[in-house]
C-alpha cells in the first residue's frame, strides 16, 4: 500500500452580494486545518483572483487549470464555503478540472449574533446551491456529517478524516493491481470471479502458474544470505514450537522470498495464492506465512486464490491504514445468534491478531497432506475489540459488482478450535448470513479492526457506482 502524503485540491468559494473577506478568513483557517492535520493541499494563490478565492468563470477556469497540472498529487478535492458561494464558480471548476477524485462539500456556520450584512454568511444555503449543481452535472460529492460547521470544529475534522480514507479507497481500488498465485482449488468454485467486470471498475489482474514459484524457490540455495535472514525474521514475527525442523522452516522461508518478490517486481496492491494443495504436495509447506507477513507490510495475501477476497481485504486496508485479514463465515457460538466464529487456517497478520502468535503446521489439511509438508499455518486468538467486515463479488449473470459490509466486535469468549479463532459479535448477524445466502456470497470475508464500514460503503458506491448492502 502506497503511503505517501496525501494531498488535497482545496476550492473556497465565495458570492458577490456577501462580504468576501469571510471567504479569505475561511480559506486561511481550512489551510492551516488540512496542514495541522498532516496534508497538503494544492490552492490558487490568494493573488490570483480578485477575492483570493473562486467566483466568476474566469476564477474558475484559473483554478481548474492548476488542479489539472497538479493531478498525479490531488487525492481529493475540499468545496469549502465560507459565505453562500457561487455555484457556477464551483461547478465550472471541477467539470472543467475533470480529475475524477472524490469531492467534500462544507460550509460554515453563521453565528446567531453576527448576521448583519458584514458577517451574515448564508452558507448553509449556498451549499445547496452548490450541491443542487453537482447532481446535476453528475459529478459525485461526498456530503459533512452536519450541514455546515465551524472550520475549526471537532465535527469537520471528524469529516477530513473520514474523506480521506473515502478517498483513498477509491482512488486505491481504481488502479489497484491484484496478484493471483496458481489457479483456484478444483473443489472450490465459489471462487470464481470475472476479470472483464473487475477491470471495467480498474482493477487489473496478473496472474502466475504456481510452478513458476515452486520452481523459482526449488533454485535459491537453502545457505543463501537471504535466506538465513528470512529464517530469523520468521522467527521473531511468531514463535516456531521446537518440534518443527529447520529444513521446514528454510523451505518456508525460500517461497516467503520468491512470493514476496514477485509481488513487488510486479507492483501488487494485493494477491492471491493457490495455497492448497498443490505447494504442500509439490513443494512442501505452507502458504500462510508469507500472506500474514505480507500483509504485515499492508500487502494483503488471500487464500485459494480469492481474487475477491483479496480485493476486499485491500479496500479495509486502505480505508482503516492497518491489516486485513480474510475469514470464514464459518461456526455459531451456541444459541446466541448475534455471535458466531470467523476462522482461517490461518493467514492473519499479527497487528490484526493483536497478539502473540504461533507459527506452526496446517491443522485440518496437515492431517490430510501430512504435518511435515504443512509448516507455516499462522494460530492465535484475535483479541477484543471494534472491528468492520466487508466482502464484494462480481455478480456474473447480472453484470456487476456488489459488495456487503457492516461493523461489530471481536470478543474474548472462548472457543476451544484450533488454528485463527475470531469470535464475532455481530448485530443483525442472521438477517447478514440470509442476505448473503439469498443473493449467492461466498463464505470468506475481509475483516480489519476499528470501524469504517461507511468510508468503504461511500468510496464503492458513491464513487465506483457499485451496489452495496449495509448490516446494521
């Protein structure tokens, strides 16, 4: 995941019949809020217009121009209206800019003993000016969680916050770049995806036969440097039990290095990987490691080569700036049934466990293959706390996306399973597995601790013009 700085084009409004030096305050304020906050932005100079902000067609074609040269920066743009605003100004701007990127709409409050004529500001008309424009110019907006609010207010921060993980969600999933690892397990058609439908949203998929991989870790000599310092990282990320052998562990380590460098030789936001069971039969251990390592890094790694899933667990992690991990939908919790338990076999990343970890043999598969080519399987209890799930699918017979998501709590109840346990409260849960049965999900899910089930829910509708089903 690119974290770089995000900037911000910043277009401050103002209207000829209100005072523009609010319109100059205001542009000054939100400046220094967006740069408080850790932004940058990219703003006409105060000298470049009559007012130092956007008024007429000429304001407006000035400031589309520099927001047209500086499109590579601008993640977003922020409509701040200090006063009521003109809405031509605005609109012309960004029909004119056309850079595509998520749109804030703000205004300011008026303080009830300052409407006279020098510092009435009407903004909380003007916005719908503003907005009544963008609809229907069609040009996507994203609205402040209050109609207007003070620049300097907790409430607009909230909002800035918010906008950017909008923004980076959609600006993310729109040129993401997905690998996958191998071709789906045989058993599983529930995986299948189409790569025209995920495209048509700008998704790209690179696809790699898993003996090129197996092949490629078969040639790196077990005594390599790298290696050896691939040995040791394992080892300190979770704690190998004494009864796993070396070689095991240096095999793991050899596919770790030639995943991770196909990854990033072909800059991928996210993979996928045919993690059974071919590479246990073929090659000789586990796929586990490297996905929950990987994804460490805010590289996600899916299972068996869900290309979905894997998509999914990018879009929370760039909404949340944290690990995903991928689940099964897969056990009640005894007859609570807003409860249930999210397990893998596992590939969860430590930040998203939230705690120590093992790093041991596949337990259901390792049966089955046989525990000595299963080395890898990430196990541990995924701690209390908030959490948002979220999964989309391409819907093949209609011809287009669809998505699900909603927010509850892991918990610390017990569950006596092996492998990666998440126990899951989750409100409205039988009304969610009935939306999914009904209308044919897949039983994995992407999971990321904290709550951004309506930053990813505006970033896909709002922007990818993608159905979405929200659980409350």
């Amino acid at each position: 995941m690119n974290e770089k700085k995000m900037t911000f084009g910043v277009l401050v409004g103002t209207r000829a019949f209100f005072n523009p030096e609010l319109a100059r305050v205001g542009r000054s304020q939100i400046l220094a809020k967006l740069q408080a906050m850790g932004f940058d932005t990219v703003v006409l100079p105060a000298e470049a217009t009559p007012t130092g902000v956007v008024e007429t067609i000429d304001d407006a074609q000035k400031c589309a121009r520099l927001f047209r040269e500086n499109e590579k920066r601008i993640d977003g743009i922020i409509v701040t209206l200090p006063n009521f605003g003109d809405e031509i100004g605005i609109v012309t701007t960004l029909k004119e800019a056309r850079l595509g990127v998520p749109v804030l709409v703000h205004a300011c409050d008026d303080d009830v003993d300052k409407v006279d004529l020098k510092h009435r500001r009407d903004a909380f008309c003007g916005k719908l000016s503003v907005c009544n424009n963008l609809y229907t110019y069609g040009i996507p907006f994203t609205n402040t969680s209050l109609h207007t609010s003070p620049i300097q207010s907790a409430s607009f921060e909230s909002d800035l916050a918010y906008f950017a993980s909008v923004c980076r969600v959609a600006n993310g999933l729109r040129k993401a770049r997905i690998g996958a690892i191998g071709a789906r397990p045989a058993p599983f058609q529930t995986m299948r995806v189409s790569e025209r439908l995920l495209q048509a949203s700008g998704i790209t998929v690179v696809p790699v036969d898993l003996s090129e991989i197996i092949f490629a870790a078969e040639r790196v000599a077990d005594d390599a440097k790298e290696v050896n310092a691939k040995v040791e990282e394992i080892r300190a990320y979770g704690k190998v039990p004494s009864s796993i052998a070396m070689p095991n562990v240096v095999k793991n380590a050899k596919l770790s290095l030639v995943i991770r460098d196909w990854v990033l030789q072909n800059k991928l936001d996210a993979f996928s990987v045919q993690c059974w069971s071919s590479i246990q039969l073929n090659y000789g251990c586990a796929t586990c490691t490297v996905m929950s390592m990987m994804g460490e890094e805010l590289i996600p790694g899916a299972c068996e080569v869900d290309i979905a899933g894997a998509i999914s667990m990018y879009a929370l992690t760039l909404a949340a700036g944290t690990p995903s991990a991928l689940l099964d939908w897969n056990n009640n919790y005894g007859e609570d049934r807003d409860m249930c338990v999210c397990t893998h076999c596992g590939n969860y990343p430590k930040g998203f466990v939230g705690g120590e970890i093992e790093i041991s043999e596949l337990d259901v598969l390792g049966e089955t293959l046989g525990r000595e080519r299963s080395f890898g399987a990430i196990k541990g209890k995924v701690r209390s706390g908030p959490m948002t799930y979220f999964r989309m699918s391409t819907d093949d017979l209609h011809g287009k996306i669809r998505c699900y998501t909603g927010e509850g709590e892991f918990t610390d109840d017990p569950f006596p399973m092996a492998g990666g346990i998440a126990v899951c409260k989750v409100p409205g849960l039988q009304a969610l597995m009935d939306h999914l049965c009904t209308n044919g999900y897949e039983h994995h899910t992407a999971m990321v601790r904290g709550r951004h089930a309506r930053a990813v829910k505006e970033a896909v509708t709002k922007y990818l013009a993608w159905d979405c089903y929200v659980n409350r």
